[in-house]
C-alpha cells in the first residue's frame, strides 16, 4: 500500500511539471494555438525527422517505465513490513466488539429495570388498594376489635398479593439479572483486552467516530423531542381520562354510596357507634308448645329467619362503602338484633306467665276438687236435714217450716213434700193460733224452694222453725 502511493506521487508530480511548462510556453509566445493553421502546416511539411524523433521518445518513455518499475519493486520487497495498519484494524475490531458489548450490557441493563419498575408498580399498586382498604375500614366505624381484625386481614391479603407478584416475575427476573451478569462478564474480558497504548490510541479512532456521534446526537435529539412531544400528549391524554375517571368514580360514590341529610337519618346515625358485642337471643320456653302459642314449624321458620338476615347483613357490610351506607347497615343490623331480642324476650315472658297460670291452675283444681269434695259433704247433710225436716212436717202435718230468715228476700224454707207448690205462690207464717204474722212469696228454682217477704206483722219478726202454711190454689191441686 506504501508503494502504491510512490507511484501515485511520481505520476502526480510529472504531470504537474509537464503542465507547467506547457503554460510558461503558451505565454511565452504571445498567442493563441490556431488548430486549423497547424493542420495546414503540416500538410505541407511531411518531415521524416519528427516521425523519427516521435518514435525514440516513445522508445526512451517505454524504457525509463520499465527502469522505474523494476526499481521500486526491489525496493519494496527489500522494505521491511509494517504491521502498524493491521494492529490500528485489530484494535477497531476489538473496540468495536467493546462497544457493541457496552451497548448489549446497557439493554439487558434496561430490561431488568422494566422487570424491577413492573414489579415496584404492581407493589405499589398493591399498597394503594390495602390502604384505600383500611381507610374504608376505618370510615365504617366499626368496633375496635373488628376493625382491628379486618386491618390485620386487609394486611394479609396485600401481603400475599405482594407475594404473588414476586414469584410471577421470579423466573424473569433471575433471566434477566443473568443476561446482565453475562454481557458484564463479556465486556469486562474485552476492555481487559485494550492495553494502556491502545486506550490512547482509542483517542484518535473515537475523532474518527466524531462526526457519526454527532449525526447520531442530532438523530437522537429528534428523536428525543419527538418522544417528548408524544410524553406530553400522553399525560395530557392521562390527565383528562384521570379527570374523567374521577368525576364518574364521584358521581358512583354519590350514587351508590350517598350521605343521608334529612333529620331523621341524622338523629339515627349521627354519632352511632356499634356495640362491642350482642347477647343471645333467648330461646322458645316448652310451655309456649303446650299452650299452643308457638310450634317447632314456627321455631325453625324464626330461626332461619335470623341466620339469613344476618348472613346478608354481613356479606353487605364487608363491601368497602363510604359516606352514610356503612353506619346505615351497622344500625340496620343493630335495630334486627334488638327487635329480635325484644321479641325473644316478650315470648319467654309469655312462656313464664303460662307457667305460672298453669301452676296456678293447677292448685285451683286442687281447691276446686277439694272444694267440691266438701260441697258434697255439705248437700250430702243439707239433704240429710232438709229430709228430716220434710219427715218432722209430715209427721206433724204442717205445711212447712222457716229454716233461715235472715235474708228477708231469700229465706231457707222447707215445705211438706206432700204439698204442690207452685213459682210465685203464696205461704203464711203461723207462730200460734190461726192468724199469720207474715205473708210470704215462694219461688221455686233448681231444686230448690226459697221465699221472700211480702208482708210482715208490725211488732212481729219471723223466726227459725216457724210454721207456715202454704196456699194451695186448685191448679195446684
């Protein structure tokens, strides 16, 4: 390659010296070259002396070439070799291959930060709903045990979800920290390649690279500015759809989750705090079978009943309201389970009333029994004496005999059983002799004969076993 250059230096300097010295003959001369003029010259001058001499310049040209050559390829081989040139493309092979090396270790570089960016904003997406979680926990008022067990588990299942993403992107994350671990290997082997003189030279091969890094720079400030532009669409894009995501998530909450501002749903949920825990309800008394107020069909309906309202109301409540719906659920739940206990509670009140009626009852059939018991008694002697009376009057051939005056409108009489006696009919009380002191109304009535006074002596008052003497009228006969 060096003597290639010779040759082109040679050529380069006859021509100019040939071309110099044409000119300095044309202005020597003073005139223009007529080529018609010289053409008609030389058809009348037919020398054979420039044919000649044209001839041995050529000759001598073709000679002096011929010299020149052979010279210079003595020299040339004579030459010792310089293999500076080749070490200059060695180095730019190895440069290059450092470069391109560099380049692969920035790209997987690049790739295992979009892993690790992935990863953070799933993360991060994670925290955001666990902590949109415990403020919606926290705005339902909740007991303070329950709000801390629902914290716990809202923290768990972020927890766990974190976890999650982890192991799904495990696999590539690992891939990716690897290729980075391999094209650092292979970049760190190559640059230890460079010597401390190439590393100079590297100097002048990265002047020659100037002009490609400065188009390459123009190129990738266009593009820069391109994608700028198209960032800042983006946001704005971002910006408007987040503005409109925001007004329809509040036109959702006010609709589905509203707040309550009438006095009434003030007055009920207006400071509201759960309580801590709910007694039982109480059970169904037995007696309320016996006594037909209530049946196991009933019971179970009941039952059933409460489980599932309870079970809806805490499917409800575990959805993440807002505003006045998770207060109004609490007291919903809270107005159930106390109209509920209240009900319970009227029945095993009812339960304990029929207990006690049934006790009472029981003992009055006691003293209803015994009551009779001496009833009979009583009649088995009133018999006993009203049969001895009748016979003393029969014997005696009376009419009958005031048992009991007391009551004047209801006097205890007995009449002779032989003797007809009518509702209404008229008997005289006898004390001596023939004249009454007394006119007496009979009244006859279960089986019995009572009589009541319709006219008594002045002075006279009627006493126990005074006779009386019954009228007899001739239907009664």
């Amino acid at each position: 390659m060096g003597d290639d250059n010779e040759i082109t230096d040679l050529v380069r300097r006859e021509s100019s010296s040939f071309l110099e010295a044409a000119r300095r003959e044309s202005q020597s001369k003073g005139r223009l070259y007529n080529v018609d003029e010289e053409f008609a010259k030389t058809k009348k001058n037919h020398s054979f002396l420039v044919l000649g001499v044209t001839l041995c310049t050529i000759i001598m040209l073709t000679v002096a070439a011929m010299l020149v050559t052979t010279i210079i390829r003595r020299r040339a081989d004579a030459a010792p070799v310089d293999v500076k040139a080749f070490a200059d493309l060695n180095l730019r092979d190895i440069l290059g291959d450092t470069k391109h090396s560099e380049s692969t270790l920035e790209q997987a570089r690049l790739e295992l930060s979009r892993v690790q960016d992935e990863i953070d904003a799933g993360i991060q997406a994670v925290q955001r709903d666990y902590e949109a979680s415990v403020s919606s926990i926290r705005a339902r008022a909740y007991p303070a045990a329950e709000e801390s067990s629902r914290i716990a588990q809202a923290s768990a299942k972020a927890e766990a979800q974190k976890s999650a993403l982890q192991k799904r992107y495990a696999a590539e994350l690992a891939a990716k920290k690897a290729a980075v671990d391999k094209a650092q290997k292979e970049y760190d082997a190559l640059n230890s390649q460079i010597s401390e003189s190439d590393k100079a030279q590297q100097k002048a091969l990265d002047n020659q690279d100037a002009l490609y890094d400065l188009e390459k720079k123009k190129l990738s400030i266009s593009y820069e500015g391109r994608i700028a532009n198209l960032e800042a669409a983006r946001k704005s894009d971002a910006q408007a759809m987040k503005a409109q995501r925001d007004q329809l998530q509040r036109s959702l909450i006010e609709r589905f989750n509203p707040t309550f501002t009438d006095s009434t749903s003030r007055s009920l949920l207006g400071g509201w705090k759960e309580p801590q825990s709910y007694p039982e309800p109480k059970g169904f008394r037995p007696s309320l079978k016996t006594a037909a107020v209530i049946d196991d069909r009933t019971i179970a309906a009941l039952n059933l009943s409460y489980t599932d309202y309870l079970f809806l109301s805490h499917s409800l409540r575990s959805v993440s309201y807002v505003n006045s719906v998770p207060q109004t659920l609490s007291r919903m739940e809270y107005e159930t389970r106390t109209s509920t206990a209240a009900y319970r509670e009227a029945l095993d009140k009812s339960g304990q009333v029929i207990e006690k009626q049934t006790q009472v009852i029981a003992t009055q059939a006691d003293e209803i029994a015994d009551l009779e018991k001496r009833l009979k008694v009583s009649e088995d002697s009133l018999a006993q004496y009203r049969w001895a009376v009748a016979q003393y009057a029969l014997q005696n051939r009376e009419g009958g005999y005031v048992v009991d005056p007391r009551d004047r409108d209801r006097m205890v009489v007995a009449i002779n059983p032989a003797l007809p006696v009518a509702d209404g009919g008229r008997a005289f009380v006898i004390r001596s002799g023939d004249t009454p002191i007394a006119t007496l109304r009979l009244s006859v009535g279960d089986g019995q004969i009572s009589a009541s006074v319709v006219k008594l002596v002045e002075g006279e008052s009627i006493q126990p076993f005074d006779a009386i003497i019954v009228e007899v009228s001739a239907g009664n006969r």
